[in-house]
C-alpha cells in the first residue's frame, strides 16, 4: 500500500513540475511582448500597466519599391481587453457608438507614399503617436477628432493598435490590408492556451476577435477564405503589385512591390 502511496506521490510531483515547465517556457518567450510560437505571431502591444508603452517603442512604417504613388488611411481600435466595464465610465461616442467598445475603429488622415519612397511613425511613449500625444518621431493626425469630441482620441493614444489600412491610388479605393495572425485561427477551429475568443466580430469586416489572455491584446482573425487578408495584389494599367503586412515585437511594417 505504502507504494502506491509513493509511486502516486512521484506521478503527481512529476505531472506538476511538467506544467510549471510549460507555463514558465511561455512566460519568458512572452516578456513584455506578445509572442506565440505555435502561432508564430509576434507583436509590440502589450498590457502591463495602466496607461502608455509599457517597454522599448513602435514602430509604423509604410514602404513603397515601385513607382506608382499610393494613398493610405490607417484604421485604428482599441488593443487591449480589459474587461466589459473598463470603459464604462468614458465619453466614447466614436469608439462606443454601438454600445461594445472593442468592435470598433477610428480612422487617422491619409497620407500619400509617391514612388520608391517611404513614411514612418514611431513611439516611445504611447501606443499609438497621434497629434495629442506623441514621442517627436512623427504622428498619425486625426484632424476630426479632439478632447472637446470626447474621450475617443485620448484612449486610443494611450491603449490603441492599428488593425488596418485602406489603400487608394489615384482616388481609387484598391482595397484593404490586416495586420498579419495565423490564418483559420478562431473559435470554430479551437484557439489554443492563452488565446480566448471575446464572442463578438468587428463592426467592420465582421471577423472574430480574440485576445491573448496573458498580454490582454486583442487581434481580429483571417481566415483562408475571407477576400481581405494579410496582403492585396491588385493590377494597375496593366502593371500586378501586392501590398503585404508585417507585425514583430517592434513594429508594424507595410511593403508595396511591383510582381
């Protein structure tokens, strides 16, 4: 008896010390990053503390290798789930305008990336650098949107991501860019530990958001049959081009190419 008492001893000390293993394995690839290798999704947002870049900085950065000029409207939301009545308490008439906070997006001004050029923001203060708050290194504008509108703009510094860009030439909507996640990740197909589906899509496109339960960012899904993705190939007067996304632990990165 007294070895079946042991030998269960050493079965559950070995099964513990096995899930410790795998919870400190994630808890050092994630740091102060979002970071799922079984995903291979990588990202700068983070939620460690109440308001701000919690680490390092961020980076946004528009490249364009060929020579046709384009034109860019980045789509912004909030980044982090920090629970239903977070933002309770807040005048958010753009953000809270259907009554669920995190389904919706904010537009900055568009900018225009001529020919074998680039554009770039960066931040070493608040999540996203817009004209109300901002590390010196660029900003995104929101012309239409200021303290006296409400508390839309100000949340969105401090606790923002960029979900998006719409992309034109020439006045032309060609289409739309997401940032980057693995695709046919959701609630249908089973999301794996620490990723958790928020139940709700964006008022947008309509896709499932989930978030991280460790860092608390929320990422909108793609999935392998939805028509916007995590790059666009379009042809313009006869010339193919393609316009990809990129997201690391430093930044978020979009490409145009001549294919």
């Amino acid at each position: 008896m007294k070895k079946f008492l042991i030998l269960g001893l050493i079965l559950m000390l070995f099964s513990c010390s096995k899930e410790d293993g795998l919870v400190e394995s994630y808890q050092s690839e994630k740091e102060t990053k979002t970071k799922d290798a079984n995903i291979g999704y990588k990202s700068p947002y983070n939620y460690t503390k109440l308001y701000n870049l919690e680490s390092g900085s961020i980076s946004y950065s528009f490249s364009n290798t060929t020579s046709l000029e384009i034109s860019i409207t980045p789509y912004f939301g909030i980044a982090f789930y920090t629970g239903d009545s977070t933002y309770s308490n807040s005048n958010l008439p753009i953000l809270n305008s259907n009554g669920v906070i995190y389904t919706n997006f904010m537009s900055s001004e568009n900018f225009t990336i001529k020919g074998n050029s680039s554009y770039s923001n960066k931040s070493d203060i608040t999540s996203v650098p817009t004209n109300i708050g901002n590390g010196g290194q660029g900003y995104f504008n929101f012309p239409l949107y200021s303290p006296n509108t409400g508390e839309d703009l100000s949340i969105l510094t401090k606790r923002g991501k960029l979900y998006f860009i719409e992309v034109y030439v020439r006045n032309e909507l060609i289409g739309y860019v997401k940032i980057p996640i693995k695709y046919d990740f959701d609630s249908t197909t089973g999301l794996s530990y620490p990723w958790e589906s928020l139940n709700i899509n964006d008022s947008f496109f309509g896709h499932e958001l989930i978030y991280n339960r460790e860092s608390l960012e929320i990422c909108s899904t793609i999935r392998s049959t939805d028509v916007v993705k995590d790059y666009l190939k379009f042809v313009y007067e006869g010339s193919s081009y393609e316009i990809s996304a990129e997201v690391n632990t430093s930044g978020v990165e979009f490409k145009m190419i001549k294919i």
